[in-house]
C-alpha cells in the first residue's frame, strides 16, 4: 500500500535550516542535506554533494550578515518526493542599512530510509518580483 509522509516534515527541515543558517552552524545545516544533494546558487557552480556544500557556506558565512527569511509560495508532495518553492530576504542587521538581498528559491526533498525528509535539491536565483515588501 502506498502512503504519503506527513507535510510538516519538508517545512521542519526547512525551519531547521533557516535556524542553522541564521546561527552560521554549518554542520547543523549540512545534517539537513541529503548526502547526494545538489545545490544551485544563482552566483556560484553546482555543487554536487555535502563535501561541495559545506565549504560553499563556510565561505559564504564569513560575509553574510543579517538574517535569512522565507516566504512560502508553493507546495507540492509525492510519496516520497516534496517540492517547496518559495521567496527568501536577507534583513539586514540595522533597518537603516542599504537593503538586503531577496530572491526565489525551490527546493526538492527526499524521504530518505532512515524515515526522515532531507533536502535533495535547492536552487535559488534573483528575479525581479521577489521583493523586500514581501516581507514587511
């Protein structure tokens, strides 16, 4: 018989990373990655696997302030595949300052053996209608 996995587990991991990625914890956050993931930055090569992934957010953590937002527009599940597309802002530290980063982001997720979601594809690039006053 076929069963679908609950909804709340891609957007927990989804929460999860935001925290991890807010707290700069990159092995919190590469816990959260399938061990075959790829990720797609809109500024950087494909990155094939965790070994790629996590010296790409070491470097990225040394410049990044602020904090990471996101905004839910899409959700799809399979049985064991999850599509979760969405909006991101980086909020500067001080309002005052020059605006902060948004952009769009879709990210796949797989129900692994171990009976968890991890997430198996995130790709994010910057187009015109991800705005900061989608966040306010």
């Amino acid at each position: 018989m076929s069963t679908t996995h609950d909804t709340r587990g891609p957007r927990e991991n989804l929460q999860a990373r935001l925290v991890a990625f807010n707290a700069k914890d990159t092995e919190s956050l590469c816990s959260l990655y399938d061990p075959e993931s790829l990720y797609a930055n809109a500024a950087a090569p494909l990155a094939r696997g965790i070994s790629a992934i996590r010296p790409w957010y070491e470097n990225a953590f040394q410049m990044v302030e602020g904090t990471l937002l996101f905004k839910e527009e899409s959700f799809f599940q399979g049985e064991d595949m999850a599509l979760l597309v969405g909006k991101y802002y980086f909020k500067p530290p001080n309002e005052s300052d020059a605006k902060g980063d948004t952009g769009r982001v879709a990210l796949v997720y797989r129900w692994t053996e171990d009976d968890r979601w991890l997430l198996l594809f995130d790709m994010d690039n910057t187009p015109p209608d991800a705005v900061i006053e989608d966040f306010m």
